[in-house]
C-alpha cells in the first residue's frame, strides 16, 4: 500500500465515521463518552487541532459544523438530550478515575 492509499483509505473511513455519527443522532455524546472517552467534540477539538498544524485558520465552531454536518446550535436544540442524573454521575466517576491514573 502507498502513502497516498493510506491516507485515502483513513480519510474514507473517518467519513464513514462521521456518517455513522450522523445517522445514530440518538447516541449522545455522553454515551460516548462513557463507553470510549470520545465523543463527536472531541473529534472536533482534533480536527481543528490537525487543521491549525497544518497551518490552515479554522476555528472549534467551524470544526464542530464540519464533525456535526450542522452548526452545533442547530444539532444540539435538535438531537442532544439532557444527560440523565445516572449518566452524570458516570461521567463523574469516569473523570475522577482518571485523575487518580
């Protein structure tokens, strides 16, 4: 395999991804979270993280509209539900697990 192909087959699957995302709005980012400590902001903090090192402007509000497909405005009044008490405090203990690491 080239370099080229490499790049091309990682590109197509990140976009397979981003699908994937798109088409199971229902997941929410802190399911996400929970399970593989990532989440759709996250994969926009390092695109725009990956774009920035490449020396291209694009700010976390353009990242997020590329990672959502849609301002995260529109998505997050249209697909994010509230965490429940349950999940928050996962999250919680997720993130406190860390700290000890």
């Amino acid at each position: 395999m080239t370099e080229q192909q490499r790049i091309e087959i990682e590109a197509a699957a990140f976009r397979r991804l981003l699908s994937h995302l798109d088409n199971n709005k229902d997941v929410q980012n802190i399911d996400l979270m929970l399970v593989g400590d990532f989440c759709r902001n996250c994969l926009s903090k390092w695109y725009a993280a990956e774009a920035q090192a490449r020396g291209l402007d694009i700010d976390y509000d353009a990242a997020r509209e590329a990672i959502y497909g849609m301002p995260y405005s529109q998505w997050k009044e249209n697909h994010q539900a509230p965490a429940t008490p349950e999940q928050q405090a996962a999250f919680e203990a997720k993130q406190a697990a860390k700290k000890k690491d």
